[in-house]
C-alpha cells in the first residue's frame, strides 16, 4: 500500500533536515494543484537543491527559498 503524503515526509524529514541550508520539510501543494512535500531553504543552494530528489514516495517536492527561520 502506497504511503500517504504525512507518512512520506515523515519518512524523510530527518535525512532532508541534515542538509546544508534546509530549515523546513512540509505539506502543500505544487504549481498544478496537487498535494506535495515542500523543502524551505534559507538561500539559494545549488550544491544542495541539486541533492534533493524531484519526487518523494510519488509526491512531487518543491523547493522554496523561505530565508533563515527564528523561533518567536
């Protein structure tokens, strides 16, 4: 059985998060619509970007650059 989208970035939210400049793994949507995990770095990282995968489980991952994130 296919793994729903929590349970994909679930699954891979630790590995992401060990990567230079990624501050964020969520849930949202891509350009068309459809459901996809979200990676938010704090700058534009080609060494980085260029390691994460274009799919996840099936589910599309889009990357955004969110900047440097400080708890409130």
């Amino acid at each position: 059985m296919p793994l729903s989208i929590s349970e994909a970035k679930a699954k891979h939210v630790e590995r992401l998060l060990a990567l230079p400049g990624v501050v964020s793994v969520g849930i949202g949507k891509d350009a068309n619509g459809h459901p996809a995990i979200i990676v938010g770095l704090d700058k534009a990282r080609p060494k980085t970007e260029s390691q994460i995968p274009g799919t996840l489980e099936d589910f599309p991952v889009v990357i955004e650059i969110v900047g440097t994130i400080r708890a409130q």
